[in-house]
C-alpha cells in the first residue's frame, strides 16, 4: 500500500507532464491563446518543475518528508483545480506554474520516502522497479489519458482529474507512509535561490531554442545568465555547511556516471514522445484518443524491462542492464529512423517502440537504485531530487536539438517538395500555398518524414552515448550486489 501511494503520486505528476499536449488545441480555441503563447501551457509546469527540484528534495530532508510529501501533493491538487476553473491565458498559466511547484516537492520527496520505507535488498529492488516503471511510462500514459479526456469529456477534465488522485493520496499516506526522521539544520536559502534561478533559466533557454534557434537573443542571454548564476551557485555550496546540494556526491564515479547517463536517455525519450506523436496524427491520422492508445504498449513494455531488471539486479548488478537497456534503445531508434510516408503503425512504428520501451525500463530501474546508491539517508532527497533535475533538463535540452536537426531536415526537404508540388497544383491550390506558407499531402507528409527520421538519428546517438558510459564508467563492486540481495556489505563499498 505503501507502495501504490508513492508510485501513484509519481504517476500523477510525471504524466502532467504530456497529459495536456493532446489537448492544446482545445485550449487554444477555449481560451483565446495565440499560437506562440500555447507553448507556454507546457513550459510554464516544466520550467517550474525543473528549477525546484532541488529544493523540493532538499525541504524532505530538513523537515520530514511525509509531511513535505502531502503539502506537495496538496499544491499540485490546488493548482489542477484552478488550471480546470481557469477563465483566460493567465490564470491558466499561473496555474500550471504553481502545478509544477507542487511537483517539484513531491517528486524528489517520493523517490525518497522509498529509501526510508523498504529494506535494503530484494523488497527495495522490487519498490524501485515499481517507480522507475511508472516514472518511464507516465509519458506514454499521460498521451493515452489526454486522449481519453479529451475526445470524450473536455480539456478541463485533464487537469481536472487530478484532483480526486491527490486527494486519496493525501488520505492514504498517514495511515501507510511512516514520517522519516528530520534532521535538524538550516535551510541552504542562497543556494536554492541560485540554483533554481539558475535552473529555470537553463530549461528556459532549452525550450527557446527550440521554438526561436540558438541564435535567438534571448535564447543566448539565458544561457549566459544561466552560466553566471549556475557558477556562483557551485561557489556557494562549496563554502556552504549545509548545501543544498552536496558537491562531494559527484565525486562518486558511479553517480556523476548516472547522472550523465540519464542526461542522454531523458533526451533521447521526449524526442521520442514528441516525434512520433506528429507522425501518427499528422501522417498517419489517428484521431486523439487512437494516438493515445498507440503509446500504451510502450507502458507495458516498460514495465516489463523494470520487472526483469529488478528480479535479476541482485544476481547480475546493475551494469548489464545499463549497457544492455542504452543499447536496446539506440536499436529502436535507429529501427525508427526507417519511417517514411508509405510506413504503417503495425509494421514500422510498433516494433521500434517496444524495443526502446524494453530498453528503457531496464535503464531506469537500474540508474534509480545507482542514483541513491552509497548515499547517507539524511542526503537521500538531495540526491534524487538531483536525478529528477537531470532527467528534466536532459529532455529539454535534447528535444531542442532534435527540433533544430527536423527543422533543417524538413528545409532541405521542402526545397524538393515544393517544385513538385507547384508543378501539379492547380490555381486554387497554389494561392492557398501562397497565403499559408503549408503544403498540402502528401508533399508536407514526405517534409514531416524527412524531418522525424533524422530527429531519430541523433536520439539514436544519445541513447549509444547512454550505454558507452555506462559501459566505461560505471563500476559495480561485490559490496554493491551483496546489498541488493539484502547482506550487510560495507556502506562504503
């Protein structure tokens, strides 16, 4: 039970993550958003979901994390309430904003009340295969349920349908949840402040680059000020009794390893998400909800490769199924880099995506138990409110770089597509070109194609990366697998 209240409040927020992006166009058209100002529906909850991590994993450690557990749940519900009631863009927004703080509480929190509440070994391995299944799935599961929502209630009811969840949340974690021991200390307040600032300016820069280039002034001046802020944070936690974030954890060669690793896959996997959902609705035309349906046997599979993972992590260790899950996942991508406009959902798109699932939910698992790995339980919210950021920034950063390689993709595309097409249109056809700037099918399917399958390259190529660390970096000592099986080897290893 205690179990399902920690992995329910974790799907509940990782799947807000994409819940809405099914339903944006309903959004747009309720509430008056321009075009460029819809993308900050998403932004607004990633944006403060990323930069407060930290804190967030930091505040269960210093004031009990049971008790930081149900206020972040009960924000995150606060806020859902108010996003479905919202009335105009900014309420809307703000609201999404304040979701991700709530999120950002209860995320890291979570992940650490399973150090605190399972024993060391087989019953942990089993809770954290659990959370690593559902923290890899909730996108899948997020599009399936938006799809759902939408097609057949209304947009509201995405956000909506989060306020019951939390509320049983809330209700069921005092009677199952035991509150961990606090431990007494002050809060680390310049170094939150830098470190979420410098955060949210990260992540922002990411997602500017996305939509306006790297190039972009704002998008450089981010960047720069992300820096500078980022760097004096670093000094701060240096000098700093009780940081926020203990510097000396990336001292350990696994971890900084993990931390990396993750980088690369959270990368590889909103890119993922994000391309083949324009592939099946725009090439293939599934409705919503059929686009929805299509992402659950990847939540399956999932499930399937954590299970298996953290059934044979004790006899094994966690390294082959690192190296075996990062090498999976580049098969899988590079399997989708195939697509074309002739491809099917059964014979080109369902394969690759069960081969990356499998993949993914055996890295997970395995870089969830490596994350938190050797860390005392005093720093156990520091280190995965770390793990999350990582996984934050890593999917922010990489869909910015699929975007730009699509965008020069689909131009070079374009500059075959539109003589075709010119040469063949009639009048009305190409005085609807001229006014749009969009071509029609299936010239804009062949552009959309060009564009995904060399998106897919280079998140193949994060995913390579993904396993070559773990390969070369990652050491697991006996003391390691003797823990997992439940021994007392030496915290130290």
């Amino acid at each position: 039970m205690a179990l399902l209240v920690i992995a329910s409040c974790q799907l509940m927020v990782v799947l807000d993550i994409t819940i809405v992006n099914i339903a944006l166009p309903h959004i747009q058209s309720s509430l008056h958003f321009s075009t460029t100002n819809l993308s900050w529906v998403v932004n607004a909850y990633t944006l403060t979901f990323g930069g407060l991590l930290l804190l967030g994993g930091r505040a269960g450690d210093i004031l009990g994390r049971r008790r930081v557990f149900i206020f972040g749940v009960l924000l995150f519900v606060f806020a859902s309430l108010l996003g479905g009631l919202a009335q105009n863009s900014g309420q809307l927004l703000a609201a999404r904003a304040l979701q991700g703080v709530g999120g950002a509480i209860a995320s890291p929190t979570s992940l650490a009340l399973i150090s605190t509440t399972f024993k060391e070994g087989p019953e942990r391995n089993r809770a954290f295969g659990v959370f690593a299944a559902v923290s890899a799935g909730g996108s899948a599961i997020g599009l399936l349920a938006g799809g759902i929502l939408v097609e057949w209630l209304d947009w509201r009811w995405v956000l909506f349908v989060n306020v019951p969840i939390g509320l049983l949340i809330v209700l069921a974690t005092p009677k199952w949840i035991k509150e961990s021991e606090r431990h007494p200390g002050n809060f680390d307040v310049t170094g939150a402040l830098t470190s979420t600032l410098g955060m949210v300016l990260l992540v922002y820069g990411f997602i500017r680059a996305a939509q306006d280039g790297w190039s972009d002034p704002l998008t450089v001046a981010s960047f720069g000020v992300a820096v500078v802020i980022l760097a004096v944070f670093v000094l701060v936690e240096r000098r700093s009794r009780q940081p926020i974030t203990p510097l000396h954890m990336f001292a350990d060669r696994n971890r900084a390893g993990t931390y990396a690793i993750m980088l690369s896959l959270a990368a590889a996997m909103f890119g993922m998400f994000f391309f083949l959902t324009l592939f099946v609705q725009n090439v293939l035309d599934f409705s919503p909800l059929r686009a929805g349906l299509a992402f659950l046997p990847v939540s399956a599979i999932i499930a399937v490769g954590a299970g298996l993972a953290s059934q044979l992590l004790p006899r094994y260790g966690p390294k082959p199924f690192m190296v075996t899950g990062g090498l999976l996942a580049a098969a899988g991508l590079a399997w989708l880099t195939l697509t074309d406009v002739h491809s099917t959902y059964l014979g080109s798109v369902l394969g690759p995506m069960l081969v990356f699932g499998l993949g993914m939910g055996m890295e997970f698992v395995s870089l969830t138990l490596m994350a938190l790995s050797n860390v005392p339980t005093h720093e156990t919210g520091a280190a995965s409110g770390l793990l999350n950021a990582t996984q934050q920034v890593g999917g922010s950063l990489g869909l910015s770089i699929l975007v730009t390689m699509f965008g020069t993709a689909s131009a070079n595309e374009a500059e075959k597509q539109v003589p075709a097409f010119l040469s063949q249109a009639n009048p009305a056809e190409r005085l609807r070109f001229q006014q749009t700037g969009e071509l029609p099918p299936p010239w804009a399917d062949h552009i959309l194609t060009s564009g995904v399958s060399s998106a897919f390259i280079v998140a193949a190529i994060f995913t390579a990366v993904a396993a070559l660390i773990a390969l070369l970096v990652i050491q697991v000592r006996p003391s390691d697998i003797e823990r997992l099986k439940g021994g007392m080897g030496p915290p130290g290893g």
